[in-house]
C-alpha cells in the first residue's frame, strides 16, 4: 500500500491540539485467517483507508489509499460512502478534495460518486510535477 504522507506526518495529525478541525479516519481490513472465538490476536490485513478534516460546514478527504490487490474491489467507495454519510449527518455543506491529475481511478471514482471538478492547482504535486485537480460536492 502506498501512502503518500509519511508516519510521522499521520501521527502528528492526530495529537490533541492541533488546529481547529476534527480528524476523521477509516480503515477497511480482512482477518488474514479464522481463529477461535475469544481470541485476542486476530491478525488483520489492512485493505485501504481513508483519513477526513472537518472544518465548521466543510469536510476535505486528504488522502484515500487501497492496497494495490484490493483495487476494483469497491473498497474505496465503501470509504468514500462512509465518509460522505458522516458528512450529511454532521449537516454539512460539502465535501472537497484535490488529486494528481494523471490519478485516473480516483478521478473516475469521484465522478461517479458527484464530485464536480472547480479547479486546478499547476505543479502542486513534486517528485513528479503535476498539476492538482481539484473537487467539490455540495450536500444536501
């Protein structure tokens, strides 16, 4: 699985006091092997997940990631669904995104989910340069 932030960078989004948002996070995993019941170290296999910032009326999806062999498999719309029903409920106003432009699968996905394409950001992305498409969804 490729995560384009670093471990550092996840856990320090996290500790207490950092900013004024609210993170969200969601992971889709699979039990690698059934074990008995009552078993404490069930091993799990983590297929993709998802990490959310919700500011006042306004979510923004930062990162997605799936495992490259659970890909096609539904599971980043699952996430993405998820994260869209915590909007609504929370009665936000929309959800908003930016993605590599040559990201083709997480372009379509977006699409398909109502995402509207409001702009691009040239040479956002480094290591390659590329430009930054970026999304929106109004809810409600």
């Amino acid at each position: 699985m490729v995560a384009h932030w670093t471990e550092r960078q996840y856990r320090e989004m996290f500790e207490p006091g950092k900013g004024e948002s609210q993170r969200f996070i969601l992971a889709a995993d699979a039990s690698t092997e059934l074990l008995p019941k009552g078993t404490s170290n069930v091993p799990h296999r983590l297929l993709g997940f998802l990490v959310a910032r919700h500011v006042a009326t306004e979510w923004e999806l930062e990162n997605i990631v799936v495992a490259p062999a659970e890909r096609r498999n539904g599971i980043g719309h699952q996430l993405l669904n998820a994260l869209l029903a915590a909007a609504r409920e929370a009665k936000s106003e929309a959800v908003f995104l930016e993605v590599r432009d040559s990201n083709t699968a997480a372009r379509a996905l977006y699409k398909k989910a109502g995402f509207a394409q409001t702009g691009r950001r040239r040479a956002y992305y480094a290591s390659p340069a590329e430009d930054a498409v970026l999304y929106r969804l109004r809810l409600g």
